[in-house]
C-alpha cells in the first residue's frame, strides 16, 4: 500500500503490498518489494533494494546500490519467511549489504538507531546490532554475531560469525576478530588482540572520569600477569568494584552464561574460555 505522500521516480518498481509511510522518496531505479515497510521519511536515493520482510525505521537514507534484506548467504536457509529490522535515523552508504534472518536460528537479523555503514560494508544474517554503531567501508561480519552500542569498527575489519563484542569497543582497521570483545577494549590485528581500552571513546559517550579510571584499573587486575583465570579474577574483582556500574557491567560480560564464550586476549597470551584455561 503507498501513501500518497510519498515521492517515486517513475523509474522505480514498487510492488503491491510494500507500505510506503508519509515523506517516503524513492529514487531512480529502485525496487522495493512486496513485504518491505517504509516508515516515515526513509529515503531510497538511487538502484537501491529492499526486499523481503524488511523494515526501515524513520528517517532512514539509503545511499545508492545497497541492497537490504536479501536472503540469508547460509546453506542452512531454506527460503523460510525472516526479517531484517533496520532502526530510526540509520545512514546506509553505496554498496552495502544486510540479510534478512534464517529460519533455524534467531530469524531476524537486527540493526538499532542511529547507526552509520560505509560503503560495501555487510551485516550477516541473524546479527544484532545496538545503537550509534559505526561500519567503515568494507567491514564486514559474520552470522549471528551481537554488537553492542556505539561500537566503533575500522575500514576492512572481519568479525567471525558467534562473535560478541561489547558496547563502546573499537576495532581497528583491517583486524581479524575471532573472540569475544570486552566492553570498552580496544582491539587491533590480524588475529585481532585487546591493546588497551577504547579511553576516547568512553569521553565521547560522557562517561564520568571516576567510572574511567575504576574501568582502568579493573582492566589492569583483569589481564595482571601471574594471576588466576580470567573468569577467577573477575568474579574477585566484582566485590572489589561495587561501586562501578561500568566496571560490574565489564566483568559481567565475562562471567555471563555462554556456550561459546572466549574472550580476545591481551597481545602474546592465548585466547581465555569462559570456564578458565
């Protein structure tokens, strides 16, 4: 159904049953299809699509050549009914590609507000992603990863698909990650490892200086040399930190319940399992 509000290039192929809500426009040679919600405002500049069950929050902008809730790129998909559900206020540059979910796993794929993908960057099917997330060009993750609030990711970087990483993290450029990242770290390199936190990040999101400093001082304990297991040390530390939501909300990413819980070590040690090795 399209509002009569909305604004379609003559170009473009809308089919019947997409909901087009008030200020929608629709550049040249865009296709949306049948099962596609537009919410106000969204903007389709040029040869983008939208297909499937996908949903685009308000004052979305679509750059062109995207192409948005396409079929999940698993074996496993058998071509059952999934979502994508992109936010409110989300940038999408040129060639950008997000699936929808499969059907034998969370079958949504899930992207929150005010995020930014550059170009040609992917987000796989069945991932969930937070707000104020950040995608440089090329950055590509893995099915069924989770990525937390303003979560930074630098151009090239790859995430491995079940990989979780926390809220506030950074991934520099070109890195490989292939474990879990804490909350605030900072991650570099090929086989991507925890070098230090993301401290200009923490500024950014108004974090007061005494959380940033107990978030400093845990992480020092955390990875100290000659201590216990990660996860022993962090159980120790949540008596010691109290005090601090942030330092509580870091260690309790690493004791929280998980069948695949292994977190990105610091530079020259092996990566920790969630039980202790």
């Amino acid at each position: 159904m399209t509002n009569t509000a909305v604004e379609v290039h003559p170009s473009a192929y809308v089919e019947d049953g997409a909901e087009l809500a008030s200020g929608v426009k629709i550049g040249p040679f865009c296709h949306v299809g049948a099962d596609a919600k537009l919410h106000e405002n969204v903007e389709l500049m040029s040869h983008v699509s939208v297909i499937g069950h996908t949903t685009l929050g308000a004052g979305t902008k679509v750059f062109p050549n995207a192409v948005l809730g396409s079929d999940a790129q698993n074996i496993a998909y058998r071509g059952e009914e999934t979502t994508l559900i992109v936010g409110k206020n989300v940038v999408v540059r040129e060639g950008v590609t997000m699936n929808r979910g499969t059907g034998n796993a969370r079958g949504t794929t899930i992207v929150g507000d005010n995020c930014m993908f550059l170009a040609y960057s992917h987000v796989a099917h069945d991932s969930i992603l937070g707000e104020h997330v950040t995608f440089a060009n090329n950055v590509m993750i893995g099915g069924h990863c989770t990525i937390g609030d303003r979560v930074i990711v630098g151009g090239g970087a790859g995430i491995h698909q079940f990989c979780t990483v926390g809220h506030h993290a950074f991934i520099g450029g070109v890195s490989a990650v292939v474990n879990d990242v804490i909350p605030y770290g900072m991650v570099v390199g090929s086989r991507a490892f925890l070098a230090g936190l993301n401290l200009v990040g923490m500024k950014r999101g108004g974090m007061a200086r005494d959380e940033i400093n107990a978030v400093r001082g845990a992480y020092k304990k955390l990875f100290a040399e000659n201590s216990g297991t990660l996860r022993e040390n962090a159980a120790e530390l949540m008596a010691e930190y109290s005090n601090s939501e942030a330092v509580k909300d870091m260690l309790g990413f690493i004791l929280a319940d998980s069948k695949r819980k292994f977190i990105t070590p610091i530079t020259g040690r092996k990566a920790r399992e969630h039980e202790g090795i």
